[in-house]
C-alpha cells in the first residue's frame, strides 16, 4: 500500500529551497511506510547529523496516512 509522507519545517528554505512563506513543505509517497522509515533512518537522518541540522526534526511537523488507492497522472 503506498504510503504518503508529509513533512513542513519551519524556517527552512531551499534557497534554503524555493520555499512558500511558511518554510519548507515536502512531500513524497513510498512503497510503503517501512520503506520511508528505512531511508530516514540509514540516509535522512545521518545526512542531517553530519550536516549539524540537529533542530530540523523539532522543528517539523509531520503528516502521514496510507493511500487505500494511488492515481499517476
């Protein structure tokens, strides 16, 4: 079942990112919830460890729920 993962940081740009005004707002869907778990545990996190972005975690807001049905335009 695809997974659907949401996450909005505050004060975070991509220019910081061509961001909106209110931060950083990302989303991605997965394979599944384990697999979205697994890439932030072995490759999101240690990312944002050995850059020193210790506050980005407690500064985000995450939103997550399976989709019972995936469309792809």
């Amino acid at each position: 079942m695809a997974h659907i993962h949401i996450s909005a940081t505050r004060g975070a740009t991509i220019d910081d990112f061509r961001a909106d005004e209110d931060g950083l707002h990302v989303v991605t869907v997965w394979q599944s919830k384990a697999h979205q778990e697994r890439w932030a545990a072995e490759q999101l996190f240690p990312a944002f460890q050995t850059l020193g972005m210790t506050d980005v975690v407690s500064n985000s807001k995450f939103t997550e729920y399976d989709a019972d049905e995936l469309y792809i335009r």
